[in-house]
C-alpha cells in the first residue's frame, strides 16, 4: 500500500469518526430542546390545555382530568341520561343557559359540542366545593323518589342535572362552569383550548 493510500484511508476513518461524535453530539442536544417544547406541569397547572383520550370511556361513565388545578369531568351520557334534560328542564333556575359559564358553542340544552359528552368543571359554582355524582335514578339515588340523575354538592346541598344546570332555590347561584374545549378526533378532547381566541 503507497503512502497516499495509507494517508487517504486515515482521512476516511478521521472523517467517519467526526461524522459519528458529531451526530451523536446533535441527537444530545436536539432531546433536551424538543422536550422543552412539550408544556411543563408549571404551565399545565397556569391553564396549558389538557388532552384527554376518551376512547375507553363507556356509556354512563364518567372521568376526571386536571386542568388549571381544577378538575374536569367527562361524562360519556347514555340516551336515558339525555332524555332525562327534557324533565329536568322545568326545574332548573337557567335551563338556557343564559348566563356565560359555558363557551358559545355550549350554550344548548346539552351544554356540550356532542350531546354524548358532557365536559364540565366539576366545582361547585356556590362556595368551591366538588359535587359527587347521583347518577341512580328515583329512590336509589338516596336524593329523592324523582330524582332524574345528577350531581349533588355535600356542602350546601345544591342539585344539578346531567347538563350542569343548577336546580332552582339552591345555594349554587350558577349552572357549572363549561371550559373551552374541542375534539381532536373522536376518542381525544383539547380542554382549556376550543381554537376560537
């Protein structure tokens, strides 16, 4: 092997060995930066917008997520559930929705885009506290013997149905609060983002 063979075969393996340190020095950095990019739990807890996979949740079930240090509930409502508006509908004090504790889009029978899904801020809208669901109907819920399913703060003792609307003479002066929310695809919801601002 000549001595410009042997010099040209060094360059190579000089060259391949750069090559490799340098690629192994981009992927180190490129981690820590794109990982920068998702938001941090600073920023999901300061109102980041929160996704929600929602594909194994079945009828007359309900989940919680967090979002602005608050919790959400998703309830995926059965058909009965949503018949069960249309009796409620006399006995709540905004059956509208008139007053703005939901985005535009929510401001329905329904209070919700898909009237499947109920997405609400589970706060109770009178002093803070979180209501328990009462989804049993009649005597078995343990509210009263026509109770058509709901939720029912412990605090105060205010009654809302499965839209959210608060019932009539309760300490609750407002239905719960709706956040801003789209669907990304059918089993995913963005809450705290609807892409209307």
């Amino acid at each position: 092997m000549s001595v410009d063979q042997k010099m040209d075969s060094g360059r190579r393996q000089l060259l391949v060995a750069t090559s490799a340190a340098g690629g192994v020095a981009a992927v180190a950095t490129a981690v820590p930066f794109v990982a920068s990019l998702t938001p941090s739990e600073r920023a999901k807890a300061a109102g980041a917008p929160v996704e929600a996979d929602i594909s194994k949740l079945a009828p007359g079930e309900m989940m919680t997520v967090e979002w602005r240090g608050k919790p959400v509930w998703i309830l995926r409502r059965t058909p009965e559930m949503l018949a069960s508006l249309d009796k409620t509908e006399p006995l709540v004090s905004d059956p509208g929705s008139e007053k703005p504790m939901q985005p535009e889009y929510a401001q329905n029978k329904y209070r919700s885009v898909k009237p499947e899904y109920l997405v609400a801020v589970g706060i109770c809208t009178h002093l803070g506290c979180s209501p328990s669901d009462k989804f049993k109907v009649g005597a078995e819920s343990g509210v009263s013997p026509d109770w058509a399913g709901g939720f029912l703060c412990p605090c105060h003792g205010s009654l809302f149905d499965l839209a959210g609307r608060v019932y009539r003479s309760m300490p609750a002066p407002d239905n719960l609060e709706i956040p801003p929310y789209k669907f990304l695809a059918d089993t995913k919801i963005l809450i705290g983002d609807d892409g209307k601002a």
